[in-house]
C-alpha cells in the first residue's frame, strides 16, 4: 500500500502539470498522512536540511564555471582546436563535436551548457558543409550528455550527496565510461558517413594547428587542475569546483578577456537561477527521501526484486531498464533524487559496489536527456538550432542506441568500470 500511494501521489501529481519540486513535497505530505505522521515541522525541517549540506556548494560554482566558459571565449578555444586536429577528416565536423564535446565536459559537468554551446558553434557549420541538420542536430545532442559523465560531474555530486557515496571516486570513476561512451558516438558517426559524399576543408598547417593549440592551453589546464588535485587529495570537489569558476573568470577577464565587467551580473543570475531550480529540487526530494526511509520502502522493493537479488547482473539489468523508463517521462536531477534512496539499499544488499553502480545510474540518467519525450538536451539544441523537435529525435536514435549498447555492456562486463577507476584513484 505504501508504495501504491509513493508512485500514485508522484504520478497524480506530475499528471497534473505540478512541478516536479512540488509533486515531491506533496508526495511527502501524502505518505506523512498515510503514516500518521503528518507535521508540518517535520516537513519544513527535512526541507531545509535537503539543502544545508556542505558537498552540494559545488553545484552553482560549476553552473557558474560553465557560464563563465561559454561567455568567456574558453568553449570557442576548445572547439577551434578540436577543428584544426580532426576538421580536415571525412565527416570531420562530426569529429570536432565529439572531441569537442569531450573536452567541455571536464570543463563544466552540464549537459545542457555544453549542448547549447556545441549547437551554437558547430550546427551551422556542419549544415553549410552539408551534413544532414537533423543527423548533425542528432549527433551534438548525444554528445553534450559525456558532460554529466566525465568529471567535474553535477550528477556525480548530487547522487553523491543522496547516496552518502564519496564524489572524488564517483569522479574518477567516471573517465573512462565517459570517452568509451564517445568512442562509441565517434564509429557510429563514421559508419552512417562512409557514404556520404561531402567534401573535406583543408588540413590545417602545423603552425595553424599549434596556433590552436596555444590559444586553449589555458582552457586545457583546467580539467588538469580539477583531476589533479583530486586525485592528490589537494581540495575536495567542492573546493574543486570553487578553482574552477575562480579559473574560468581570470582566464575569462584576464587572459583572454572576452568577458567585460558588465556582464559579469548577467552571468552570475543565470547561473543562480539554474542553481535555485536544483536546489530547490534537492530540498523537496529530501522530504520524501526521509519518509521512504521511515516507511522501510527500501525493504518492500528488495522483496519485489528478490528473484534477482542471488544474479548482481540480472538485477542490474533489471534497474537499468527501470531506470531508463523513468528517465523518458523525468528529468535527470529528479529521477537521481527519487530513485536514489530507494535503490541504494537494494544495492547493498545486493553486494553491488555503490561506486560502480553511481557510475552507471548517472550514465543512464544521461541517456535520458535525449530520450523523447522529456528529453531536455534534445529540446535545447531544438531550441538554439531552430529545429523542430521531432528532427532531433529523428537524428539522435542512432547514436541513443549506440550508448545504450556501451551501457549495457558495462553491466555485463563491469570491469570496463572499477578496473579504470583503479587505475584513476589508485
């Protein structure tokens, strides 16, 4: 019953066009009520504790890290260089976007920031050299979601924070997920261009490509610095993503100086109005994270899984499909706040490395952000590419299924993930 009234209030409620942080709080209050525990002390303190919590700071510096980057000239640098490597190639454009889209994402950890600024760059380029738009659209999509998977990581830190699972692992956990995921983008570009007959702009010289090269060294020291000083143990990843929107604005104002003075307030609202939505989200869900506690939840879903639970494999499998369900109707911030607390414990039980299972649950929340119909990423390079949405979805299928088939051979080979995260954290 209990878990009848957790979904049916959550569903009722987002049926309803409530937003998702006040679909959660009026879960919470509806399982207060069936529990007899309704107080509204208790749901005004479980709010405000969602959001005291010191590890989750890193999430407006890296929104502002990323608004900096974009604003500031750091995103075109990384682009152009990935240009003067592989430009002159077959379908090179395509590529650019995937090494381009790699390399922001140890920049700035947003999905939607990386999409908005691969879009803006490289979608006119691509359809003036006469690639496909909804395939071009497509491919740019699929690539901004490596930003949540390469560190620094918002997914990382918020499922992190849900989980009570170190971050610093989470983040060097995720490296080698995170370039087999664009590896698996870059064959798949290659095999649906072999065809194609568009002609290669000209390789660039030596001296254009080192011109580029100098030119993004500063936006190139950034990720060094991050995953240095993590793996030293030199700053903690909120401290981590402090340095890096303290770097992005010196190399922004000082180095580069693309960015004025002036527009540093319009940066810094946006920046805090993303980070509030989150936030928000964050503390609402913690309302009904500490009642799916008190209800033993947790418990009733091991029960209902128990014919998996002696096969970690098949369990897994089971959740990834769930998860991936879920994720067509839920943005990624909310399914890891409600998801998180009920499937942890399941994990546990289960023997399951918390570590390893983070890496391919924000993997998958990922994949949902260019699953229709929710999809956000695709609705954002719809929106900065003047597309229609249905092109989008029409271009990214190939390159969806190709992440999910790298995802899945993670579950069935786990390796691909704790040998490299040894590797990584040492």
């Amino acid at each position: 019953m209990t878990v009848a009234i957790f979904i049916g209030a959550l569903l009722g409620t987002m049926a309803l066009g409530i937003p998702i942080a006040f679909a959660l709080l009026a879960t919470g209050v509806a399982l207060m009520w069936h529990l007899d525990l309704f107080d509204s002390q208790i749901l005004a303190q479980n709010v405000i504790n969602g959001a005291d919590s010191f590890p989750l700071l890193a999430v407006p510096f890296f929104m502002l890290a990323g608004e900096i980057m974009n604003v500031g000239g750091l995103s075109r640098r990384i682009v152009d260089l990935a240009l003067a490597l592989v430009g002159h190639v077959k379908g090179g454009l395509g590529y650019v976007a995937i090494m381009a889209a790699v390399l922001l994402s140890a920049l700035s950890g947003s999905a939607v920031a990386d999409a908005a600024a691969l879009t803006a760059l490289l979608l006119p380029m691509m359809v003036k050299a006469g690639h496909d738009k909804a395939r071009a659209g497509g491919l740019i999509a699929a690539s901004g979601i490596i930003g949540p998977i390469i560190p620094p990581s918002i997914g990382f830190v918020i499922f992190g924070v849900a989980a009570n699972v170190s971050i610093t692992k989470l983040f060097l956990a995720g490296i080698f997920p995170g370039l087999l995921i664009g590896a698996s983008l870059w064959f798949t570009w290659w095999w649906l261009g072999r065809r194609e007959k568009i002609e290669a702009p000209p390789r660039k010289s030596r001296a254009e490509v080192l011109v580029a090269l100098r030119a993004s060294t500063w936006a190139l020291m950034l990720p060094v610095i991050i995953l240095v000083g993590l793996r030293l143990g030199v700053f903690t990843p909120t401290e981590a993503a402090v340095v890096a929107a303290v770097y992005a604005l010196f190399v922004a104002t000082v180095v580069y100086r693309e960015l004025k003075l002036n527009q540093l307030y319009a940066i810094f609202v946006t920046a805090a109005k993303t980070t509030s939505v989150i936030m928000l989200l964050i503390a609402a869900a913690m309302v009904s994270a500490w009642l799916v506690t008190v209800a033993d939840l947790p418990s009733k879903v091991i029960g209902l899984l128990q014919p998996f639970m002696g096969n970690p494999t098949l369990l897994l499998i089971a959740i990834m499909v769930l998860v991936m369900v879920v994720g067509t109707a839920m943005d990624m911030t909310p399914t890891i706040l409600i998801l998180t607390p009920v499937l942890m414990p399941v994990i546990k039980a289960a023997g399951i490395d918390p570590v390893y299972f983070g890496v391919l649950f924000i993997i998958n929340n990922s994949i949902g952000l260019i699953t229709p119909p929710v999809g956000t990423v695709l609705n954002v390079v719809a929106g900065v590419g003047r597309m229609k949405i249905d092109e989008v979805t029409k271009g990214v299928w190939p390159f969806l299924l190709a992440e999910l088939l790298v995802m899945f051979l993670m579950v069935l080979f786990p390796s691909l993930v704790t040998v490299p995260a040894r590797w990584f954290g040492g």
